[in-house]
C-alpha cells in the first residue's frame, strides 16, 4: 500500500505514544507498590497476527517475550472465537512464558467488526501461590512449587468480569485484594489502548493502519539488517557462569557461539549446561529476549523495538538444557537471573567484533528480595554498578543490561510495610578497576519491626564476580547478611528462604561492575578522584 510519509509518521508515533499511555495507567490504577513505585511491567501493541508493532520503554528482558506472546496465543486459541470486550490473562510457559509471576493481559481490539490488533499488559505479580510467599521457592525442584498455572482465561467480557474465574486465580494467590486492584489495573491500560487504536483507525481508515503496520516492521528490519552488516563477519565464542542453582552448590555453564555472515546472525547455545535441578532453568522466550536485547545495544540502540527488528538473528537452544528445560521445571529465578548471564556471554563472544561498544560485566542480577510478612508481601528489585566500556565508566546503582524498574523510594516503603531503611547509599572500593572503572553497587539495611516474616532473595553474583574486559579487573560480588556487626551475625545466600525477627536488620551489597582495559593505563588524576570518592579501596 502507498502510504503518505505524513500519514505513516503522525500514525507511527500516536502507536508508540499508545505504549507509552498504557504504562502510565498501569502504573496509576494497579494496588501493589511493585507497579506503582517500581514499574515493574511491559505494554505493547501487535497487529491481528500478533506480529510485534509497539512497545512502550518498559523492561528490555520482555522484549523476545512480547514478540511471541500473542502469535502463541494465538496458536493455543485455535478456532476459538475472540469478541469485542475480551480480556484475557494468562502465565503459561507455553505462551510466550517466562516465570508464573509475569502475567499477561492480552486483549483482541476490533474495528469495523474486523480483529485489528491486540494490547498485552504483562505485569510481574508480587505473588501467584506456590509453596512460600512471594512465589520464588529457592528449593523448588518443579514448576509446581513456584504459584498458580493459568492457560488463557478470559476474565473479561463485554459483560464485565467473569466472578468464576476470578475467585479461582483469588484463592490461590497471597494478597487477595491486591491482586485484585492488580488484575482491574491491567485490564484498564489493555481497554484504553483499544480505544486509543480505534480513533486512529477511524481517523485515517483500518487498512491505512494496516499498512503502517507493516511499513514499522519493513524499516526495522531494513534497519538491523545494515547493522549486522557492519559487524566483521565471523564466529565467535563466549562463555559466563550462574553461581548456582539454590540446590546444590556447582556452578552452570552459558555457552554461546555467535555467527555473523552478511546481514543475518545465529546464536547457538548448544554448548550450554543441561536442565539444573533449583529454580534457575529458563524458557526460550527469555533466551530470545536476551539475544535481541544484546544484538540491538551492540548493532544498532536506536530501531523501534517490534517484530522485525529480530527478523535478522537465528536463536538455537536445545531442549533438555538450562535454556530450554524440559516441561515441569523450575523455572522462577530463571527469568531475571540466567538470562543476564545469556548477555554477559554474549557480550563475551562479541567484544573481538565490536570492542568499541561492548562493556564489562556489570551487577548482572535483579537482585530481588522479598520480605513476606502474615499480611503483605514485599519484592524489591535492587541494582548495582554497571561494567564499563571503551571510553565511559560505568555507572553506579542502576539496574543493568535486561532489568529497567525503578527503586521503591524509602518513604513508600516505610509507608506500605513496617520496615525502617536504616541505610540506602552506594558501596565503597566495590567496582573494578580499570583504563576505565566499573560502576560501584548498592548497600542497604533494612530493619524489620513487627512480628517474624519469611525472607527470600534470589541473585547472583554473590560467587563468581562480574569479569573485566581487556585487562580490566572485576567488580565485587554481591554480599547479604542479616544483623552485620552483632554477635547473631548470619550471612545468607543469594538463593535462600529463611526467618527475620523482629529488629533484624538485613544488609544488602550489591556487586560493582567489571573494569576495561589495564587499570595502569588509567590517568593519575582519574584514579586520585576514584580513590577520593569511594570507587577503588
């Protein structure tokens, strides 16, 4: 279709600025401060095949997991008829899944009584059931420990809620009424989007939409194609390590083997460590989210995220492998912490071809701690120092690579839970150095006030630390004690369930990030401001 340059770009950015609009309602309407606060949630918009048109700027480890959720919905419908009104949620690993406690609206947007396009809502749950609040049992030996499983339901129709289903996802999960808000939360972006879609539509017609659709993802990909271009082409080989698997104490292999030829790239994980037995398995939707995370900041930031942005790279894993477990696998830590690992060695295989652009192991963890007490449960995301790269150090106490959500602030913690936040600041001499230094980690302490509650952390990073590039040395790892100085000092696990009592103080460090280049190569005055400000000891 010939499209006016006009049309096709006023129509381009009121589909981004959709994306956009349906995670600040989310973020509005939705009760656990994990949404609120934290962000912790990706929108998107695909056309009727559910090919990926749009996708707000939302947490990069959705990326892969946006662009077959629908086309896997899709696939499980089958001659399932959709309607107007239709709001349907599911976490199934099947479609498009990554862990239970990312659950996806995805609703069917009609114009003329004709499917145009689908809005998807995928909103990370502070809780979906399973053995221990907060949903991540670091023990778990399946899938069926980790929450509630749920196929696509429609919980939504032009009628309004089906009260059934609901109730049935309600018992099962901590938080009722949370959840709840949560669920109507997701609901309400997915129903604006559509309205959104529809005056488009009726404003330059569904088939000039339709055809905008297709432009968006022909000039991604003519986009990427040129960038993979760019890169020398060969083979490239890399290689990074999970500390563990909560189970048992070994490390896990992520193997790469990276293949640039032309305009097109594969990415073979056939080297890669089999299934483990703890929680750390992922699916090959989040492997496909890490590759396309990883190619699009080395090749080319800047292309529009949807489908055919990725149309350029082959993705290879192998089922039985940690990447691609078999069915009835732990898979919850998977999600956040095996696929940052998938980066970094990607990052590893790459650093010949494009050593310019790459950077050093940075925290490379979502650094998640829940603290469960009899009547919330709290999940926090905590960042750490980014690795640095040719010209820039990194930076510090940011969320790196794949993880994108803010902090909680102090007072909407202290606000929702009965914690006091003792301590909240960077952490000295823990980045590595380098020509140019890594970014320094994260330390907080915070106190618990009433009654027991249940802790859980799931991170990585606390034994084998993030690697330097070219000479440069590594940050620190992470490191998590409960009541650091006292003589009940106990240190925990980056994969542990365990107690808190009242006036308990748990003190999180988060790891620094890797160095580039020899650390004698950095200038005199450069490594006195370090040494003046914290970042090398």
């Amino acid at each position: 279709m010939d499209i006016d340059p006009i049309t096709l770009e006023v129509a381009r950015n009121a589909i981004y600025s959709i994306a956009e609009e349906m995670r600040f309602i989310m973020m509005r309407t939705a009760h656990a401060p994990l949404f609120k606060e934290a962000g912790d949630l990706s929108c998107a918009l695909t056309d009727a095949e559910g090919r990926l048109v749009a996708q707000g700027r939302d947490h990069p480890i959705h990326l892969g997991v946006m662009s077959s959720t629908v086309k896997e919905f899709l696939r499980w419908m089958g001659d399932t008829p959709l309607a107007p009104g239709d709001v349907y949620f599911t976490n199934a690993l099947t479609i498009g899944g990554n862990h239970l406690p990312d659950v996806k609206a995805i609703k069917p947007i009609f114009v003329g009584g004709q499917l145009l396009a689908f809005s998807v809502v995928l909103a990370h749950w502070p809780d979906t059931g399973g053995s221990v609040p907060g949903s991540y049992n670091t023990k778990a030996r399946e899938i069926y420990q980790e929450g509630l499983q749920m196929p696509p339901l429609r919980l939504f129709t032009a009628a309004g809620a089906d009260r059934t289903l609901m109730e049935l996802i309600l018992l099962n999960v901590r938080g009722r009424e949370q959840r709840e808000g949560d669920i109507y939360g997701q609901r309400a972006a997915c129903e604006v989007a559509a309205r959104r879609v529809e005056e488009v539509a009726q404003r330059y017609g569904a088939d000039v939409l339709r055809g905008c659709f297709a432009r968006f993802l022909e000039e991604s990909e003519l986009r990427m194609r040129a960038a993979v271009a760019a890169v020398p082409d060969g083979v490239y080989h890399g290689e990074d390590c999970m500390d563990h698997d909560g189970i048992g104490g070994r490390p896990y292999r992520i193997a790469v083997t990276v293949t640039v030829r032309g305009d097109v790239s594969t990415f073979d994980f056939g080297g890669s460590d089999p299934q483990a037995e703890g929680p750390i398995n992922t699916t090959r939707f989040v492997v496909q989210s890490a590759v396309y995370y990883a190619a699009k900041s080395l090749f080319q930031p800047d292309i529009p995220t949807n489908d055919g942005c990725y149309r350029p790279f082959d993705v290879l894993v192998p089922e039985g492998c940690l990447l691609n477990p078999r069915p009835g696998a732990p898979v919850v830590g998977g999600n956040h912490e095996t696929s940052r690992r998938v980066v970094d060695a990607i990052y590893r295989a790459l650093a010949p071809a494009v050593p310019d652009r790459v950077t050093a192991a940075g925290h490379g963890s979502g650094g998640v701690v829940i603290i469960a007490g009899p009547s919330y449960v709290f999940y926090e995301a905590h960042g750490g120092g980014h690795g640095a790269g040719a010209t820039w150090d990194g930076l510090s106490a940011r969320q790196t690579t794949l993880g994108n959500i803010m902090n909680t602030p102090v007072e909407a913690m202290e606000a929702s839970f009965p914690f006091v936040i003792e301590r909240y600041e960077l952490r000295p001499g823990s980045a590595g150095a380098g020509r140019q230094r890594g970014g320094l980690g994260l330390r907080r302490a915070i106190r618990l006030l009433d009654d027991r509650a249940q802790l859980t952390t799931m991170i990585e990073r606390t034994v084998i630390a993030p690697w330097g590039l070219f000479g440069g040395e590594p940050g620190r790892c992470v490191r998590i004690r409960v009541n650091a100085g006292r003589p009940d000092e106990r240190e925990v696990s980056g994969k542990a369930n365990c107690s808190l009592q009242a006036g308990d103080v748990l003190l999180l460090e988060t790891a620094g990030g890797g160095g580039y280049g020899p650390p004698g190569e950095r200038s005199a005055e450069l490594e006195a401001a370090d040494r003046q400000e914290g970042y090398v000891e």
